[in-house]
C-alpha cells in the first residue's frame, strides 16, 4: 500500500478461496452454520481489504488540491490588503501569520490524511499484523507446532 501498487493486481489468495470453495460440501447443521459463519468472516476481510486499498491511493482529487492551493494563495494576498500603515508591524504581522499557519496548517492536515501509508509520525504501520503474527507464534510453541506464514512480506502465496 505504501508504495501504490497494491490494487494493481488480483488477490493471490482468490483463486486458491475460490478453489477450496468449490470442494466444500457442508452437510450437518453444524458445518453449515460454520461454513456460513467462515463466508461471513471472508466477505468482511475481502471488504476491509478493499478498504484499505481505497485508502491507500488517496481520496481527495487533484482539482479539489488546485482549489485549495489556489484559495490559500487568494487569502494570502487579500490579507495584504489589510496592511495599514497606521497600525504596528506587529499586529499586522500577527494578522497575516495567523491566516497563513491556519491555512498551512490546514492543507498540510488534508495532505497527511490523503497519504495514510509513510514512515514517520502518524503514518500507518502494520502494527495489527505484527501482533497478530507473534500470537500465532505464541500459540504454535504451546501446541508444539511451527507456524508456517503461507506468504511473504508482500502477500505473494510461497510455493509448496
């Protein structure tokens, strides 16, 4: 997601859901209420995933970015208007550095929150994963057994 190229491509994990799907003939109560329960499980994570993808690639359009640029700029110089040679420097400076880091300050916020996925403060780690990841570990060592992520560091399913 931090680098974009994440919605570029299909789902690995898909075709082998899709496959496993088509094997699946639940027959008791029981494994229907749990296959039903696993397909309400899968439509959630694929809809979280579309999530955050979507997140990922930025929401707010490049005109809306010309619009505000531009409205920050015409604020800016309409402040000039306000200067009056009467008045201290330092009011009018407070004036105009008032307006400016408001305005600054405010398109700096909507950049920050139309690129979720950096590193550095504030940015999205996959902080979630990683604990998840290391309580699978947990709970493999205590059953005696070696947990096997299915894939690598970018998603892509390992052969074997």
């Amino acid at each position: 997601m931090q680098a974009g190229t994440l919605g570029d491509t299909a789902n690995p994990w898909g075709v082998a859901t899709f496959r496993t799907l088509k094997t699946v003939e639940p027959r008791s109560a029981t494994e229907q209420a749990a296959f039903a329960k696993w397909l309400d499980q899968r439509s959630d994570r694929e809809n979280a995933r579309s999530d955050r993808i979507h997140g990922a690639e930025g929401v707010i359009p490049v005109p809306l970015w010309i619009v505000l640029l531009l409205s920050a700029a015409i604020i800016f110089v309409f402040m000039l208007f306000f200067a009056d040679s009467a008045e201290r420097v330092v009011v009018q400076a407070t004036m105009m550095g008032g307006v400016a880091i408001v305005i600054s300050s405010t398109l700096l916020l909507l950049w920050f929150l139309d690129n979720p996925y950096h590193a550095g403060i504030g940015g999205l780690r996959p902080v979630a994963m990683e604990r998840g990841t290391r309580i699978l570990d947990q709970e493999a060592a205590v059953v005696g057994g070696k947990l096997l992520v299915p894939c690598d560091e970018r998603g892509t399913p390992r052969a074997g």
